[in-house]
C-alpha cells in the first residue's frame, strides 16, 4: 500500500514542477541548448511568463510562445513572477527535491576562485607551452569576427601582460596568507 502512494506523490511532484510557470525578469533569449553560443530561438522580453520543463545545471527547459528551449536561471524568478522576503519562488518540497538545498531562500550561490589562495596565485608560475598550444588552437580570425558579429560582441581592448622572460625580478614565494580580518594579521 506505501510503494503505489509514495509512486503516485513522486509522479504527481514530478508534473508539477514540469510545468512550474516562472516570469523573465531580465530580457533574454531563448537558446536551442543549454549553452550561450547555442543558436537562438526568440527574444523574450521582461515579465514574459514561460513554462519551466526542466533543469539542467544552470539553466531551465522552459516552452515560451509555442517553442521550447533554453535560459539562464538567473533570468526567471518562478512562481507568479513576485518577490517575497527569503523567498526564491519555488516551493521548498520542489526546491528540495531540484537543487537538494532547503530553508528560507534554498538557493546557495558561490563565486570566486576555489581551492587557490592568494599564496597560490603569488607563487604560480607561467608556462608558456600551454600557452603556445593554446594559440594552436585560436579559432580563425574572420570565424570570430562573424561569430561575434552574430552574437552582438562589442570589442574591447585589454593591456597583456609583461613577458615574463623580460620581468626583471621574481616576486618572493609568500609562505603564510594573510587574513582578510585585519586583526588577525598582528
């Protein structure tokens, strides 16, 4: 008697967040996969209501004005489009069974650089081989040029940085790294 009911709560729980409706809340597009250079399908505009169908990393399956594809996560707030204080706008039993993450918002996010410390980065040291197989595999200069004509890319120019075989003197390896707390640094 407990497998059939706990069969028919995962089925029921599994179509609903099939068609969990969410709201754009910064204009978008809506890609054939989940990728930024996969091709695109449609524009969607602010506050667009689309049908989420699928998670995958970050981004969500959603079907919007009759064509499915893909957005970024941070594009759509789910639920009827409103924000409530510590509220992510999915249901927590949803949002638990979706990320594996509960409470007031569910959501964690990281940014940054993980498992380097500032030591680390301080004593890396270059390698121009992987640079150079790098440059072996630069995509054709007139292939970018159009991708990014396609893509609305704006060029930007960026200082390189100094040959390291003409760097006068190598910084010293630091050996301790300091704390971010300016009383902990004595």
């Amino acid at each position: 008697m407990k497998r059939p009911l706990l069969t028919l709560l995962l089925c029921g729980l599994s179509l609903a967040a099939q068609a969990d409706p969410a709201h754009v809340i910064r204009a978008t597009e809506l890609k054939a996969k989940p990728f930024s250079d996969a091709a695109t399908l449609a524009p969607l505009a602010v506050k667009s209501v689309v049908d989420v169908q699928a998670r995958e990393g970050g981004w969500y399956k959603v079907k919007a004005g009759g064509k499915q594809g893909w957005v970024r996560m941070t594009t759509l707030r789910l639920g009827d489009g409103s924000a409530k204080p510590g509220d992510s706008g999915v249901g927590s039993a949803l949002q638990f069974l979706n990320t594996g993450r509960s409470g007031s918002s569910g959501v964690t996010v990281a940014t940054g650089v993980r498992g380097l410390d500032a030591a680390d980065i301080t004593n890396a040291v270059p390698d121009p081989k992987a640079v150079a197989k790098l440059d072996t595999l630069a995509a054709p200069a007139d292939d970018a040029r159009r991708y990014a004509a396609e893509q609305k890319l704006k060029a930007q120019k960026i200082a390189y940085l100094p040959d390291p075989a003409q760097a006068q003197e190598k910084p010293k390896p630091q050996t301790t790294t300091p704390s971010p707390f300016p009383w902990e640094n004595n």
